[in-house]
C-alpha cells in the first residue's frame, strides 16, 4: 500500500524525473536510504513504470495531431486496439464507454501522413464508423499531476 512517504518521493520525482535518492532525500527531507528502498518498492509495485523523456514532438516535424473516435463491428475490438497500439505514431489509444469503442491520438508530420493512417482505417471491415478531429491548439498535454494524500 501507498503512504504518504511513498507520496512525497512520487511528488519529487514528477518534479525531476532524473533525480537521484539523494536529490529526493533533500527535496522531501526523508533520509537517502529510505527514499532508494521506496522507490525501488514503487518501481517493483508498478507505482512507478519508468523514467521517460518528454519530446516536444512539434518541435521534431510532427505538426499534425489528430484525435480518432472507431466504432468496430464484432469481435475485432482486440486486433484493432492491437494494431493502433503497434503503430508508433499513436500516441494514445484507449477502449471507451459511449458512441464509439476506441479514442486514439495520434502524431503525424502531415496531413498526408494522416489521411494515409485514416484511409488505412476506414477500409479495415472491422471498423464499422470512424470520426476524426485535428487539433487546431495543444492547450496541455502529457501531463501529470502531484497526488494528494487526501486523495488516498
């Protein structure tokens, strides 16, 4: 179970993905040894599920993100949650409650680049309906939050 120790150290970590024990230890005021234990805990418990970078794709030529809503027919949900998982250019996918089965986000260096992947999902025979939206402003993205020990 999560503590309030186990918080902070979370807490420190969003702050500074790359900090070390020591660099939590200070920031929290917890001691070196037991911040390492509580993270090594954390990454064994799948609290923590590992240390990223955050690329600014816009700022690498993927200019272009669009959002995709899929209705599927039948029993294809798994295969084609499979198949946009597989693509590197999702950047999310997720099964959703509603009008539609699947949300996905996508990153493209053009429009080309997405009309080429919606083309390719709108001929799949398990894809019974699909909307797509581009993104005219990223307002925020990929971002995560402090978590609150009242929230527990």
């Amino acid at each position: 179970m999560v503590d309030d120790t186990d918080r902070q150290v979370v807490n420190a970590l969003l702050q500074d993905g790359r900090a070390s024990a020591r660099d939590v230890a200070a920031e929290t005021g917890i001691a070196a040894t037991t911040v390492s234990r509580r993270m090594d805990d954390l990454e064994s418990n799948g609290v923590i599920d590992e240390y990223t970078v955050d690329v600014d794709y816009g700022a690498l030529g993927y200019d272009v993100t669009a959002v995709f809503q899929l209705s599927i027919e039948g029993d294809g949900l798994a295969r084609i949650v499979d198949q946009l998982q597989s693509r590197d250019e999702m950047i999310a996918v997720y099964e959703v409650t509603g009008s539609h089965d699947i949300v996905a986000v996508g990153k493209f260096t053009d429009t080309e680049a997405m009309n080429e992947r919606i083309k390719s999902l709108l001929t799949d025979s398990d894809v019974r309906a699909a909307s797509t939206s581009v993104v005219l402003n990223t307002v925020c993205e990929n971002e995560q939050f402090p978590v609150d020990p009242s929230d527990a």
